[in-house]
C-alpha cells in the first residue's frame, strides 16, 4: 500500500505543478498520520476483514471539491493521480460522510468513481452506495445501483427495502419481499422491522398478517425491536385488538413500545384510552418522550379535552422537556382545537426553531376560529419574513376566506398559488367552491367545477350540495347530491343534506325517497351528540336522550333558559326541524338539542363566568345558533362551541362567525 511520507513531496509532478492544487492540498491536509474517517483519539479496531491504512486526510476534509473540477472531489483527484491508493477503506470513509451529511451530489461522484475502480465488484461498498441513496432521499439512484449489482446479498435487500420504508414508498417495499423470497434469501431482524413500517403505511393492508407469520416462521424472536414494529404496524392499520395483543405478549418493553399503543389511539381519536395507557406508561417506570408527548396532545386536540390537555402540559414542563418544534406544534394544535386561541398564540412564541409547521398550524388555528383579519396578517407577515408557503399553507388562507365570505381576496391567494409554483389540489378547489357557493353564487361555482384541470372529486361536488343546502336551490342540490352517489355511494352526509334540501322547500315525497334510498343502501346518519369536559370528565348528550343522571335538573334548567331567552327576543326557527310535523311539534323538537342540553349541563354545574367549551360531532343548526348568542347576553357568559367546520365564539349577543358560516 503506499503511503504519503509527506502532503506536497509526493504528489508527482504532473499533478504537483499545478500551484492551485498544491495550495490546497498544503492548506487542507496534515503531516500527522491519521485514518481515513476517523477520529485520531478512536483507537477501536476496525470492522473484521478491513484493515486501517495510514493517509494524511482528516474526516473533515474527505469531501473537499476539487480545485481543478477533474473529478469534483479532491480526494478522487489524489486517487486518479496515484497519490492515494484506491482501497476499500477510503472508499467506505468517503460514502460513510455523505450519508452522515446528506450529500447527495458528492455521493454521486463517488460512486461514479467506484464503478470505474477495480473495487467494483465489492459487495460491502455496493451496499453502502445503496444505504447512502437511500438515506439521502434519491429512491430512483438507490434502485438503478440495486439493479446493476452484479450479486446482492440480505443487507443489499435490506438497505433498499428500508429505504422505501423510510421514504413514504411502502408499496415498493412491500413488493420486495417476494422477489427476494423467491432467491431463498431469509429475511432478518432488521428486515422485518422494516417491512412492517411498510405495512402498517401501505396504500392495502392485506400483507400484514402473512409478513407477520413469515417473521414466526423465520424463526425471528419477537424481541422489543421487532415486537414494537409488529405493534405500531397493527395500531396504524387501526387493529388495537392484535396491537394490544403483540403488546401484552412482549417480553420486554421499552419507551418505542409504549409510544406505538399510545400514538394508536390518539390516531383512532380515542383520548380516554391513549390517557389511560401514558399513566399505565408512567407506573410502570418509563419516562414519556417528546412522541409521547406529542400523540397525547394529538388525543387531547380530537376530543377538544382542554383540561386534560394542561395537565400532560405540566407534566411534559415538569420532566424538562424542550419545547422543540415536533412537541410545540401538536401542543399548539390541541390548544387551537380546544377553544383557548389565546393559549395556543402563547406555545408559538415560545417554540424554539419554528418550522413552516409551526407556522401553518397556528394560521390553521385563526382559520378554524373564523379570526379572518389575523389569518391573513399572519399569512402577510409569513411572507415578509420569507418562510416560503406550500400546499398547507393556502389551504389555510383560503379556507379563513371562505369562513368570512371574502370572495375576492380567496380569488386573490389562489392565484397567488401560481407565483409560488404551488399546484393546488383538491383540497384547494374544494375551498374555492365552499367560498363561491357561501357568496350565493352557485353558477359560478358550477362552471368552475367544470373548468377544474382535475376530476372534480366527492368533496368537491358536496362543497356545492352544501351551498345549495344554504340556499333552498332543490334543483341543482339533486344534480351535484347525485354527483356525489356516484362517487361515495356510502357518505351519509350528502343524503342528509338532500334530504334537508327537500324537506325545507316543503317537497316531502322527495325528502321520503332520499330516505328510503338511504334505508336500502344500509346507509346511515350518524347521530348528533355535543360533550363538555368539567374537572377531568366529558360529558357525553345525544338529542333526546335521558341516560345523564342530571337529566330531569338538565331539562328544567333549559326550560328556564328558554323562557328568559324568549323575552329578550329569542324566536324558535321551526325550519330546522326537518319533519313533517305541526309547529308545535316542530317546536318542541328544537327543545333538546344536544348542545342545548351541554350548555345547560355547563351552566349548572360550571362556576359563575368561567368561559363555557361545548364540542359538536355535526354541524350546529341556524336555531341552536340563535338561541346560545341570546344565552351569551342574558347570562353574561362566554360560550364556546366547535362543530365540525369551525369555531363560534359567543360573547354579548354575538358570534365571532358574524352570522357567517
């Protein structure tokens, strides 16, 4: 092997005349010997069947360009040269530093340079080449060099399948395992762990339970590594019964498996449980995580449980946390969706290394607030600031458009997507509809649905059905519902709103057909239901429902409500009771919606002026709507209320949605 007695006397001379590249090799390399990649106080042996080799190039200056552009790398320089020996070793050291720092320009050119080395053929470095892809991002690059290997052994597999695994391409990772099955290859450890991510993220889950049985029949132990994928596989696919199973079958567990059952049912929106597994989580003596942290504040956010929210909260700051980012913005989140808008300001402000997530949540949180001026400043001051927008980021500006019915300012943003070189979506010409359709303007929004450069799909046909619903127009209602059966034959909210279209126009036989077509088609409406958290406990009502054991004190305490409401000039609108029935009847109906019977639950038990937070599974009708500003003014209260599109602020008799929604 030959060995640099000296960084300038042996270069030779044809390279050496070059006084640009002797001033660099001077300036940059050292005299004392040192290993390739390594640092010179690590005296650990290398890999077996690797030997270390004396040079002059320390770790940090293995990817210096070249001075001369020969080969783009001063070190292939020196190597073509013959300066340095091409061995294994500087080869490895110098694909080794561009996975570390994501080079994937410099990665390029060293494989490259390998391929015309007599190295080529070793596995060992084709395998690093295809791990350095991978890590880097580049999916396509790994794939040609996994292709021209001339042999591939189970690392070569390994390294490409958790490259799609890691690179949202699960399908591809999944698609693997035959091919190497078939080249009696046995699948690892490591394999497995990443087939099972693939899994638990691919567009079919119907591999899930024969890779699980592969692993078995492999003979690979279910230790807390493979165990804990085998779970989060299982509580991604929304299976909790096997992923408890796996879980009270490992031998072991550690944070990774704790993590995976807890984040599975923050995903299902099942807080109670995801509450009930981080305490079982701290009793059994493992410190929670920022993903912990992170699903917990998730669960809270689904359910809009505020207290149970500062509770983790205080936790999370009692343990020493860091609010990063990761952690911040889910703990924004679930302040927003809470109804504490204030709350949620304060985490942004003290995040440390906001992200353009941390930007977009909280303008997502002025958005679902129905807070149109503070969107779009906040949109604006993103701009000055220079954090580039994307996809999510117009979604939340035209949606606060949409919720405050400015037409040509949403009209402005979705042009201003262009400027960006952001392509809308779907989402973005659903937006676009809803605002159009809001404004009244129904022939607009139909002659932009056929204008789409895309197939409009069921949300974008639904966001006119909607607006048709708003505007009593039956005829165009049944064209875009119709739309809608075709493409989602089993959403029961469009039938409902075809429905309601009906019934308020006073077409009842057609409003009877909707309802058989629903009957017969097995789909059903999902009942409405309004909840208020109260000392960490949510209370759960359904319209006409008596199974609170506070229901007689409940009923007689809306009774009174309403009569005092009534003389302030509250007038029950009987055109949201969608029966054919009499006024009376009609009446009575609207009596015991399940966010009156919240907010009379809240106002009975709730300490006097606490701020009121009602949580709604449907959209809130126009009365409920009506009857609770009237509340907010005669009980001097804040009242709270997030349905499935936005938030009402009611405070003095008004709503924040201006009447708006």
């Amino acid at each position: 092997m030959k060995k640099l007695l000296s960084p300038l006397n042996s270069i030779p001379a044809a390279l050496g005349s070059r006084p640009i590249l002797r001033r660099f090799v001077s300036s940059h390399f050292t005299t004392a010997a040192a290993f390739v990649g390594d640092d010179p106080a690590d005296s650990s042996e290398p890999e077996p069947g690797r030997r270390r080799f004396p040079s002059v190039i320390r770790d940090k200056d293995l990817l210096l360009k070249s001075p001369t552009a020969e080969s783009g790398l001063l070190v292939l320089d020196l190597i073509d040269a013959g300066s340095l020996e091409p061995s294994a070793d500087i080869y490895s050291a110098l694909v080794k530093r561009c996975t570390q720092l994501n080079k994937l320009k410099e990665g390029r050119l060293i494989h490259a340079h390998l391929m015309r080395s007599e190295l080529k053929p070793d596995i060992f470095l084709q395998n690093s080449i295809v791990n350095m892809y991978c890590k880097c991002g580049s999916l396509d690059d790994a794939r040609k060099a996994f292709d021209e290997m001339p042999a591939r052994d189970m690392v070569t597999w390994t390294a490409l399948i958790t490259g799609y695994a890691q690179n949202d391409r699960p399908n591809e990772a999944v698609e693997m395992l035959p091919r190497m099955l078939r080249l009696r290859l046995v699948p690892n450890a490591f394999t497995f762990g990443s087939l099972f991510k693939a899994c638990g993220a691919a567009s079919w889950n119907g591999h899930c339970e024969e890779v699980h049985a592969l692993s078995v029949k492999c003979g690979c132990s279910p230790d807390v590594y493979v165990g804990s994928a085998i779970l989060d596989m299982y509580a991604r696919l929304g299976r909790m019964e096997e992923a408890c199973l796996v879980f009270d079958q490992l031998d072991s567990k550690n944070e990774v498996s704790w993590n995976a059952l807890i984040a599975g049912y923050a995903r299902r929106e099942d807080g109670e449980t995801a509450m009930k597994m981080f305490w079982e989580m701290q009793r059994s003596g493992f410190e929670a995580t920022h993903f912990t942290y992170s699903s917990i504040f998730s669960a809270c956010a689904s359910t809009g449980t505020l207290e149970q929210g500062k509770w983790v909260h205080a936790h999370m700051i009692k343990s020493g946390q860091v609010l990063t980012a990761f952690v911040g913005n889910t703990l924004l989140d679930m302040y927003a969706k809470s109804g504490s808008i204030q709350d949620a300001r304060k985490i942004f402000d003290r995040v440390d290394k906001k992200d353009l997530v941390s930007w977009n949540s909280m303008l997502t949180a002025y958005a679902q607030h129905g807070l149109v001026s503070e969107a779009i400043h906040w949109f604006e001051e993103m701009r000055k600031l220079g954090v580039q927008p994307n996809q999510i980021t117009f979604l939340c500006i035209l949606t606060a458009c949409s919720h405050g019915g400015l037409l040509k300012e949403g009209q402005y943003y979705f042009d201003m997507m262009k400027r960006y070189k952001v392509e809308p979506e779907i989402e973005h010409y659903v937006t676009i509809v809803d605002l159009l359709g809001r404004a009244g303007l129904l022939d607009r929004a139909q002659k932009f649905i056929n204008e789409m450069p895309v197939q409009p799909s069921a949300a974008v046909w639904g966001a006119l059905l909607g607006a048709c619903r708003m505007h009593k127009n039956a005829e165009l209602g049944k064209f875009a519902a119709e739309r809608v059966f075709e493409l989602d034959p089993y959403d029961a909210g469009p039938h409902v709103l075809l429905y309601n279209i009906y019934a308020s126009t006073g077409r009842w036989v057609d409003a009877a057909k909707v309802r058989k077509m629903m009957k017969d088609g097995g789909v059903k409406k999902e009942p409405a239901c309004s909840w208020v958290e109260m000392e960490n406990s949510v209370h759960m009502f359904v319209a006409n429902d008596d199974s609170h054991p506070q229901i007689k004190e409940i009923h007689k305490m809306w009774e009174k409500i309403d009569a005092t409401i009534k003389e302030a000039g509250y007038v029950p609108d009987t055109n949201y009771v969608l029966l054919y029935v009499d006024e009376h009847e009609r009446e009575a109906k609207l009596q015991y919606h399940s966010e009156k019977l919240a907010l009379a639950f809240a106002l009975l038990n709730m300490p006097p002026g606490a701020p009121i937070r009602i949580m709604k599974n449907i959209r809130m009708c126009g009365d409920c709507h009506s009857a609770i500003k009237h509340v907010s003014k005669v009980m001097e209260r804040e009242i709270i209320v997030r349905d499935t599109n936005r938030f009402h602020h009611f405070s003095g008799g008004s709503c924040s949605c201006g009447d708006y929604w």
